[in-house]
C-alpha cells in the first residue's frame, strides 16, 4: 500500500519473482482499458475471491478494500515516502506499458497530481489506523525510501 507513485508496483513485481506467488493489481480490476471502471460489485467480489486465495499479492491502495485485505492477508507492506518522491515516480511511468494499468498514461492530470500531493495528510492517517486495528498477527513493513524496498528484496532473494 501506499501513494501512487511510491513505487508499490514494482516492489509487487519484484516480491513476485522472487516468491513465485501470484500478483493481482487492483488496477487492473477496477480499470478497463478504454478508461472506465467495473462496477462496484464486480470489483468487490473478485476481490474477495482474490483474497480468499491461499497465497497472493494484491498491489494497490483502494481505500475502501485495505480492511478486507488486512483481514485476509499475513503480511502488509506499506510505503510510506516523501511526496516529492512519489510525484517523481508518477511522472517517471508517463508514456510506459505498464503490466498493472491497462492503458498508458499520457500526462499527469492535475486532479492526480492533487491526489498525490494530498495522499500524506489525507490516506497515510487513515492507512495507518486500519493498520492498527487490523495488523495484529501480521508482519507489517513500512518503507520510508526505495532503498529500504530495495534491501528488503535484496535480503529476501538471499535466504
């Protein structure tokens, strides 16, 4: 979990490599490729058929799912870096294929641009208290840079 941006997607992608475990975007649930959503229902119930699932990685930051996952999972990840970082990364995947969207983004909009800027004081708090009241008995990282991910990979890929 984290902002957009934050680099969650290819930490998902990396932690998929090197566990083998299956990767679901929620991106690619809720989003169809000419830029219009699922409905609700739709998306809620392939998420709960996702989570329901032995072993998974959900990558992503919808709000309203993070208590259905947290109930479900044994780990969480959470990123948790400055916001200038996440609008470099934002602005970083323009004009890329990505595996997790179903289209490329052409430009950073300045609704998302908001979105990003706004993530620290208007998602981290309340990411944080379902963390709380959600994460006993789970392993709960939080990343503050890329370079912790990157050393949380690296020591895993050893072991």
């Amino acid at each position: 979990m984290g902002c957009p941006g934050s680099g969650k997607s290819t930490f998902a992608r990396q932690l998929r490599d090197i566990t083998g475990l299956p990767l679901h975007y929620l991106d690619m649930i809720w989003h169809l490729p000419d830029r219009t959503t699922v409905p609700k229902e739709v998306f809620d119930r392939r998420l709960l058929e996702l989570a329901a699932g032995e072993r998974w990685i959900i990558d992503g930051n919808y709000r309203r799912t993070i208590e259905p996952r947290l109930r479900a999972c044994d780990a969480v990840f959470l990123f948790d870096l400055p916001v200038e970082d996440c609008l470099a990364g934002a602005m970083a995947r323009v004009g890329h294929r990505r595996e997790d969207m179903p289209w490329v983004e052409e430009a950073i909009d300045d609704e998302f641009r908001q979105w990003i800027l706004d993530f620290p004081r208007d998602q981290l708090p309340a990411i944080y208290e379902y963390l709380s009241r959600y994460g006993e008995g789970r392993e709960i990282t939080v990343f503050r840079s890329r370079r912790e991910a990157e050393t949380y990979l690296d020591v895993l890929a050893c072991r």
